[in-house]
C-alpha cells in the first residue's frame, strides 16, 4: 500500500519520505528507530546541572536578540511548580510567533540555579508525563512530529505485514506476533516491549539473510561449472619459474583452486588474504590454468587505477607465454572500446582486467572460464551474476580477493555460500613493519623519523579523518596538515592532499603522480585504494589514531611495507589512554588485529561490507547479534533440509528472485 493513502501527506513530506526510501506503508513501518528518549518529567526544583525534561507555563513576553548572521537568541520568563526563571534558546527565532502568554510547553536543557536561567536545547508542544521517544535518523525538512503521525496512522491501518518467521519458529521462541512488534518499536510503553520486538524483528531479518545464503550455498554445490583440463606440473613450473618463493598459505589456497576448477562444479571461492598476503599471484595462477583449458577470463577491480596495477602485474608475469591481456576501463574513448569489445567476443583476447566498464551490456566473451572480482565487497550478487553470464551459458568460475581479514568462524557465517581459503602469512621478503604510538607531544620525534625517510629519497603516507578543521575538536584536517608540514620541511619536498571531495580524475592524477615519485608527502583522508603498491612509501603516519578502529588502521599501514625496504607506522593520538592502539604495536597479524576489533569496537570497521543478496540489514548487526546469527543459520538449514519452505509462498517469491539472479 502506498503511503498516499496517509491523511495531510502533502507533497512536501512525501517527497521527504521518499529520500529516506520510503514509499510503502511497510516501508514506513519498517524505517525503524535507531534510539530511545526515556523521557522522565521533573520539577525545576530537582534539576542539578543535567539534561532534563520540564513542563512550563510561559509567562512574558517573547525577546529575539540577533547577535550576528545566522546566529540568535530567544529569550522568555517561564513558571514552573511556582518558580519563576528566565529561558533561554540559540537559533530558535522562527519560534517566537508559537510562544505565546500563558503557552503551555516541554523544555529540553540545563537549569543553572546559580542565575535561575534554563538553557534549553529544544522545546516542545505537547506536554505529557514520563514516556518513551523513539528517534529517527531524519532528512532536512521532515519534523519527528510529523513522522511519528504517519507511524500512528500507519498502525492503525491494520494493514497485513508479511512475517517471514515460519509458524513453528514462533512456537518455540514464544516470538510476539509482526504486528504487534511493530507497534512496540516506535510506540513502546516499557523497555520489556522495546526488547520483545527487537528480539522478534532481528531475529526474523538474519533469518531471511541466512536462509538465503544457505540456499545459495546448496545452488552453488548443485550448480554445473566448467571442468578445467590442465597439466597441474604446468603450473608447477610457473611457481618454479617466479622470481620468489610462495608462502605455505599460498600454495595451499592455489591447491584449494586447482582442485576446485578440476571438478565439473561451479567454483565459488572467497580468497581473505591479510594487506600485503600475496593474493594476486594466487588469482594470476587461476587465471594461467583457466587459460591452458582454453578459457577467457576477467577480472573486475573496483577503482582504475587498481585495476591498472593488475594489467601491467599480469603482462609481466605471462610475458613467456602467448597470453593476451587487455585493459577495459570507463575512461577509454568509444571507439577504443568498441574495437576491444569485437577482440574479445572473437576470443582475440584471453583476460581482460577492467573496472565496472565490464558491466557494459555490450561487451560479450566467447567462451568465459573464470571471473574474478578484487576487494568483492565492493560488488553485489547482481554485478558478479551479470559478468557470470557474459557468454551465455553463466558456468564461469569465480573466485573473490578480499583484503579485510575477518575472522574464519565469523567469515563462516557470514560467506556461508562461499567456500572460503586465507592467506595469514606475509611474503617472505618483506619485513614486518615498525609500528609506534605516539602522542602530540612526541610530533617532533616524528617529524625527524620522517626527515630521514625523507633523506633516502622514500615516500610517505599521512592520514587524517577529517578535510576541514573543525574547532571544537582537537582534530587535524588534511588542510591543516599540509600547511604544517610544508612550514616543517620548508618546502624541500612536494606536499599533496588526497581527499573524498575530489574528482575521480583528480584522485587519480595525485595517485599516479605520488606512484611515479612526483610526490613525496601524500596527506589523505581513508580515501587510499586498498591494494595500491607503493614501493617506495615506507612510512604511514595517522593523525588522531584514536578515531580509528583497530581493522582500518590495519589496513591503512599495510599501504606500506610493499617491498623488501625497512617500513614505518606512527599512530599519532591525542589522549593519554591509547591501551587500544598498543594492540597495533604487538602484532601486524590482520586476524588477529581483527578480532580484538571485533571485541573492542564491533562491526563497524570489520564488516563494512555488502552482503550476498546486496542485502543492508534494518535493525540487525553481526557483531552485536552474532549469536542470533548463528542461530538462525542453524534454524535455516533445518527449514530448508524440511522442505518446508516449498509450501510458503514468502519464500518461493525470494528464491525466485535468487533463480532469476543465479
């Protein structure tokens, strides 16, 4: 049902709600709160210097003093339990008109008894008693009142909401009914109701998302794939023939994917792989034994510049053979990718490295053996499933490359429709790198390790979180940081600023340029392409460390270390309690990093991924419901080894889109 069918939704608020994807009354329904306001009415008396809630009367007349542009003050005598005080309220001067004598109204804020004045940080219309407030994440212009108006009346429609939890699910968790659940979550009387409808709505979204994985994962057993026929010694004498010796987990994931490609299954393998692990040479060896059973292959990376270093890595490890690699990319003229197109489609062409070009409906292979996608959580089930199909016959390998090192029971669950091999182990010519916390106080220490980089004609990494400075923070900007670090070095070197508000044809110039050894210092914000190999950047220095978690500063340092050279990571804090980032210090492990991410910070850092299904969860979270997830993955396999779900008509609709897909 259309959320046209809501009283006074005028186009305005439509149109608001639209931005925030909702277009359905169950949209709207499902669109749910991300905190509660446990709302405790006091009396002026017993506010002590916190945040409080107060009902009041006001009682004068209403002062607006404009102290400069785009800056206000509201002022007003209010009364409440026989107590006269004066409020006031920043930037509210539109209010003056709905602040009436005698008006009774909610005031947010702190009461200084000292000058008995209450600085309010928001006032209210609607006076009530204690109550719980559920808050949204809103987009400008949509008021909470009015969302909540639409909530209530949406409620009220009793409209029928699909409930994916199978009726013996219920049964035996006792889960309170759809709809009841979802009056609790934005209308709650009680934290016991606020926790009853979590359970049951989480619950039900990992339950979907696990049993599609399961499902994918029986597809991919049954689906038919291209058996490969290749000497495995002519592999053997590819490894021999390299310039260095591959790390036990190496051989063991190529091992896993020559077995993989020997049978007449479809291979679908996830590669996690530490930054700097070595994956591309595994992807280069599944590439070389695809191409001797006479199949094409491709190989998405998610930025031009990444998929660039791969091009010029593959023609230089098959330049023994009469392998021909080509790159595909969104910046090439129409006519240069026309004529590649017609080479590929009469298999001129036997790999072809490219970004999202490759989605491009016109380009065709005539026989596509084996896909691979770099960093795959860039790319959604749809994207991998088109670049399948590319031949027609959709039986092409593939194999995914990740450099975020999720821990395997974790990874388990979450890829359970892949088969998943890791690279723990480091090449063994390079050296571990050197990782130090240090404080403001220390910058000088800093300044001169980097000064001796500097000196042997090295490269840096400087990384901040912000592009402007922000001064009620103690935070550096990448601005700021150019402008300091250019007074240090006076002006000896070329200093660079790499951030997410540039063009991509921008952020790629300053890449290839600080790549060639134009640019010695580059200041950038997390914006640094994973999997970019800097050979002669040697040093990462992150500003404001703190702000990190431990999985993105893991990432962040493995920017360096990518050649035999000694590197360096200095995490710059601005706190005294850095126990967290001593974690860095102890190990350059990612898995291990990982998990004491896990532990300390949860999802955010570690599975900033897109799922299979292309699937963002609502209310659930991996790291803070992980043992719902294991349950329902359980729950899952059990319905589907039943059979069962062939009788519910919800799920034949998602295996249908999954068929459709697959």
């Amino acid at each position: 049902m259309d959320i046209d069918v809501l009283t006074n939704l005028g186009p305005k608020n439509k149109n608001l709600l639209n931005k925030l994807n909702i277009y359905t009354l169950n949209d709207l329904l499902t669109y749910y709160p991300y905190r509660y306001n446990f709302i405790t009415i006091k009396n002026i008396n017993e506010a002590l210097d916190e945040v409080v809630y107060i009902n009041a009367i006001v009682l004068s007349d209403i002062k607006v003093n404009y102290i400069r542009k785009n800056f206000n003050i509201l002022s007003f005598i209010a009364s409440n339990n026989n107590i006269n005080f004066k409020v006031t309220i920043y930037n509210r001067a539109f209010l003056k008109n709905a602040l009436y004598l005698n008006r009774e109204i909610l005031l947010i804020g702190k009461y200084k008894k000292i000058n008995n004045t209450f600085i309010a940080s928001d006032i209210k219309f609607n006076i009530f008693n204690n109550k719980i407030e559920a808050v949204y994440h809103l987009t400008e212009g949509l008021k909470l009142a009015n969302l909540e108006k639409y909530m209530l009346e949406a409620i009220d429609k009793n409209i029928k909401i699909d409930d994916y939890i199978p009726n013996y699910l219920l049964e035996k968790y006792h889960f309170i009914s759809k709809d009841i659940a979802l009056k609790y979550i934005h209308f709650p009387h009680d934290i016991k109701e606020i926790k009853q409808a979590k359970l049951r709505l989480i619950y039900e979204e990992l339950f979907i998302y696990t049993f599609k994985l399961n499902y994918l994962a029986m597809l991919n057993k049954r689906a038919k794939g291209l058996k490969k026929d290749f000497l495995v010694e002519d592999i053997d004498d590819f490894i021999s023939s390299l310039p260095f010796k591959l790390t036990s987990d190496q051989l063991k994931t190529i091992n896993d994917i020559i077995n993989d490609l020997k049978k007449e299954n479809r291979m679908n393998r996830l590669i996690l792989g530490d930054v700097g692990s070595g994956k591309t040479i595994v992807a280069v060896v599944a590439i070389l034994a695809n191409y001797l059973s006479g199949y094409q292959a491709t190989f998405m990376a998610p930025t031009e510049i990444l998929a660039r270093q791969h091009y010029e890595a593959l023609t230089n490890y098959f330049h023994n053979y009469d392998l021909k690699v080509a790159l595909l990319t969104g910046s090439m003229r129409k006519k240069e990718k026309e004529n590649l197109y017609e080479k590929i489609k009469k298999k001129e062409i036997d790999v072809v490295i490219g970004t999202h070009a490759l989605l491009n409906e016109s380009l065709n292979f005539a026989s596509l053996g084996l896909v691979i996608t770099d960093e795959q959580h860039r790319f959604g089930v749809n994207q991998r499933n088109i670049l399948q199909n590319k031949d027609g016959h959709g039986q092409a390998d593939v194999l995914y490359l990740s450099a975020t090192p999720i821990p395997r029971t974790y990874a388990l669950t979450i890829y359970g429709d892949l088969d998943i091999s890791q690279i723990k182990t480091k090449p063994n010519m390079r050296k571990e790198i050197i990782t130090k916390v240090k404080t403001e106080d220390q910058i000088t220490e800093v300044l001169k390790a980097m000064l001796e980089e500097l000196k042997q004609n090295h490269q840096i990494f400087v990384v901040s979180p912000l592009i402007e400075n922000e001064e009620e923070t103690n935070l550096k900007s990448v601005n700021l940081l150019k402008e300091k670090l250019t007074l240090a070095f006076k002006n000896l070197v070329r200093i660079e600023v790499l951030h997410g508000k540039l063009k991509q044809k921008e952020k790629d110039a300053l890449m290839e340029d600080f790549q060639k050894g134009n640019i010695k210092i580059l200041i950038a914000t997390t914006v640094i392409e994973v999997g970019i190999d800097i050979p002669m950047a040697t040093m990462m220095v992150i500003f404001n460390a703190e702000r990190f978690g431990l999985a993105t500063l893991h990432q962040l340092r493995g920017r360096v270390g990518r050649s035999n050279l000694q590197s360096y990571c200095y995490l710059i804090s601005n706190t005294k309690d850095n126990e967290r980032l001593k974690v860095m210090e102890e190990s350059t492990d990612g898995f291990y990093i990982s998990e004491k991410d896990f532990e300390q910070r949860g999802q955010g850092d570690l599975f900033g991924v897109k799922q299979s299904g292309d699937m963002n969860f609502k209310i659930a979270s991996f790291q803070r419901d992980y043992k719902i997830l294991l349950q329902t993955s359980q729950d899952a396999k059990e319905y589907l080894s039943s059979s069962k779900y062939q009788e519910n008509k919800l799920y034949q609709e998602i295996i249908n889109q999954i068929n459709f897909l697959d």
